[in-house]
C-alpha cells in the first residue's frame, strides 16, 4: 500500500544551503532577525532560502555555526566583515 506524502518535496532547491539556512531562520525566530543578526539584508536571506542564490562563504559559515550551536552565538560572527567592523569600531557584539 503507497503511502501519500503531504509534503512536496523540491529537489532543487533543497541543498545544503537552503537546507541550512531555513534551520537558521526557525533558530532566529524569522527571516528578518536572521538578517539583522548576520548583517545581511533580508531580501537577500529570502532569496538565499528560496535556492536562487548562495550566500557568500563567511555568511554560511556563521549559518552553519547557528545551526551547530542551535542558537545565534556571537561566534558565529566571528569571520563576518560585521563583526570585524564592530571590534575595529570598540561596539560590542
């Protein structure tokens, strides 16, 4: 007997990336706090987890460090221009 699935899956757009970052988002609490947190715009976080685009290495890396961390950690930031930015400027993360 075939069981019917309620989701539809989509290949294509489901990566490593978009797979990650929405595993992001739901740890942030919504697609613009993920952004704020990152430094990133959240147009540019919609486009990342809807697999149109990847976001630029340090970014996923700082996503795969929420994800690993199940949490948004302030070292997660650590290789951002952001957080460098921060540190040069005396502000605080």
């Amino acid at each position: 007997m075939a069981i019917a699935l309620t989701q539809t899956w989509n290949r294509k757009s489901s990566t490593v990336y978009t797979r990650a970052l929405l595993r992001a988002i739901e740890i942030a609490g919504s697609p613009d706090a993920l952004a704020a947190f990152l430094g990133s715009s959240s147009r540019d976080v919609n486009t990342w987890s809807r697999g149109e685009a990847y976001p630029p290495i340090p970014i996923f890396m700082a996503i795969v460090d929420i994800v690993a961390a199940n949490a948004l950690t302030p070292a997660a930031l650590e290789n951002l221009p952001i957080a460098r930015a921060r540190r040069s400027s005396g502000m605080s993360d």
